[in-house]
C-alpha cells in the first residue's frame, strides 16, 4: 500500500488530495472567504484552522489517518535548496515558522504534515519548493555588485514536466536538456540540463503575464519610483497582481481576453500577441547557454489549455527545439508522484538544515 495525503495551500484556499499509488482517490479544494481569514491575524494563525480542514476532508471521503503511508507537502518559502524531496523535520519546522524567505499559506503545508506524520510515525516531505536555487553560478552574475539573480520559480510543475518528457521519450531526466516555460497568473522559464534546472527566468524579471508585470526599463523604474514617491507595498502590487494582462486589458483571465479578440478587439489582439512574443523572446535566452542543443520546449501551466496562445509562441521558437504542450498545474499529481519516488527507492529524501541569519 502507498497511500499518500497531499497538502497544498494558496493563499484564498487549501487543496487537499489522497493517492493510493498512482491512482487519485479524491481531491478537493477548499476556498476560504475574506471573511474566513479575517479572523487570524497572521498566518501561522491559521495553522489549526487549515489542519483540521485536512483532516475533516481525509474523514468526508472515509480515509483514516491510520492508512496513510507517507504525506507530502507544497515547499513553502524556505532558505535556497535543491531540487527534489527533503524530509520535513524538526529544522524546516523552526525555519516555516521563525525565518521563511518571505511568508506565504504554503509556509503552512510542511507545518500540517509534520503534524499530522508525527503522532503516526511515518514520513512527511516536501518536493519542488518554490525556492529551488540550483542555477549555474555564472548564470547568477549581474551588472550590479549588490544583487545576484535568484533561482526561483514555478518548479513543482516545469521540473513535473521535464521528468515526463523524459520518461515519455524513454530517457533519463539527466540526459534531457529542456526549456520549461509555466504559465499561469505569473510566468517562469526554467533550463534543465545535467539533471539540474541550470536557469530560471522567474516572474519579476521574464515575461509579462496575466498578472505580472515581468521585467520593466530599469532606468524608467527608478525615474517612476522617484516621481510618484512609491512605498514598497504599492510598487510591489502595481508589479505583482496589477501589471500585465491586468493593467492593459483589466481582466487576469486569458478567456475572458480571447473573448474580446473574437469579438473583434484588436488592441486585445496586439497586447494578447505581445504576451506571447515576450514569452518567445525570453525562453530563447536560455538556448545560448547549452550552445542550442535543446531537446524539446514544453509549454506547461493553465495557459497552455489555450491553442491560440500556444500557437502563438509556437511559431517562433520551433526553430530552437520542436514544442510540446503539458497544459495543467498538475501540482498535487506532481507532489504525489515525487513521494513515490521516494518511497520506492527511485530518489533519496535530503535532510534540511535550519538556517539562522
């Protein structure tokens, strides 16, 4: 038996799934209201309020704690690691809860499973976090003696997707060299090679997305931040959740924006086609780097459901590599099929060691 709970909250809901192997014995996904969350006054509030939701969707689809084999958990914010599993322990547990990178509910994730695991002795992990950093050190040179770029990203699902290409193809995930491109409300581009996610262009300074602003005119940047006398709550919003797509077209939703093209709007058109050429012209960054020997690029994320968008960047960088489309965030999926890896002696779980600044 290798049944699995999966844990993944976002910050307006907590998915909840239950794999028995491969096979999916439920999912759900639970949306908390304004008004729910208003309650806690900070995350780690709603630790008890998030685990008691697990535990009360486990009993709803008649699944016992006592059958769980293994539990794994969305990689919150911690300190730059490597790719793959570690297993949560007493040091990722202080490192969520007293110095997260930054705070976000999938802190919370590794926190439920640890408690949930504990009292039942058997493991609980976390796969793919988000802050997976294992760029090339040449990579992470800037111009800027102060800053160095960051690997981070949407990992979980482009490295998901990498591995499928590779077992698809009958080939290792080491012996692929792969452009990844995710994209949802933000857009990530990652280069694995060697076995490794060599590059990753993240949101802040690739394409500009549904959400996202991307990379902006940096001289521009500092002109805008100067003359309008921005604190750092409202720069980071204009660019996190109101640039892009948002502030063009004043919808985040890709369907809603090919609606307005079917309708004839042809500024929707022109803004919808730059987004994709953005998305060209930054995967193709990554091409240099392996001197254009790219096996394949795969388009990934809720987007990539879109044949028009896909379309789109298809025609313009089939030169480098032929494109295959893996529409879907498949998280939970992902997060189960990286725990069974382990489980079966494909991969070997890393320790975390806490990191005090």
């Amino acid at each position: 038996m290798e049944k699995l709970l999966i844990i993944n909250p976002g910050s307006t809901s907590t998915k909840i799934a239950v794999y028995d192997g491969e096979e999916q014995l439920f999912v759900e996904s639970i949306s908390h209201s304004t008004e729910d969350l208003a309650k806690y006054d900070t995350l780690a509030d709603q630790f008890d309020f998030r685990k008691d939701l697990v535990l009360d969707a486990m009993k709803a689809h008649g699944i016992s704690e006592k059958d769980l084999t293994a539990i794994v958990a969305r990689g919150g914010l911690l300190p730059p690691m490597k790719a793959g599993a570690y297993e949560v322990n007493e040091d990722m547990v202080w490192q969520l809860r007293n110095a997260p990178v930054h705070e976000h509910a999938s802190n919370l994730a590794a926190l439920i499973a640890y408690a949930i695991s504990k009292p039942l002795g058997i493991p609980s992990y976390i796969y793919d976090a988000v802050t997976v950093d294992e760029m090339l050190p040449i990579l992470k040179v800037t111009g800027f003696t102060d800053m160095e770029r960051e690997g981070r990203g949407h990992n979980l699902n482009m490295r998901a997707a990498a591995m499928r290409y590779a077992k698809e193809h009958g080939k290792a995930y080491k012996d692929c060299t792969l452009i990844v491109v995710h994209m949802g409300g933000g857009i990530s581009i990652s280069l694995h090679t060697d076995g490794r996610v060599a590059d990753i262009i993240n949101d802040d300074e690739g394409p500009f997305s549904p959400e996202r602003s991307g990379g902006l005119p940096l001289f521009q940047v500092i002109d805008w931040l100067c003359l309008n006398d921005v604190d750092h709550r409202e720069a980071m919003n204009r660019v996190k959740t109101k640039g892009g797509i948002v502030a063009h077209l004043g919808t985040n939703d890709t369907r809603v924006v090919e609606k307005m093209i079917a309708d004839g709007d042809e500024h929707a058109r022109f803004i919808y086609e730059a987004m994709a050429l953005s998305v060209a012209r930054h995967l193709a960054k990554e091409a240099p780097v392996v001197n254009g020997k790219v096996d394949a690029i795969l388009l990934t994320g809720g987007i990539a459901y879109s044949e028009m968008f896909t379309n789109m960047i298809k025609e313009r960088v089939e030169f480098i590599a032929p494109v295959i489309v893996y529409a879907g965030e498949n998280e939970m999926q992902s997060l189960a099929l990286g725990g069974l890896r382990v489980l079966r002696g494909e991969e070997e779980a890393r320790t975390f060691v806490k990191v005090v600044k």
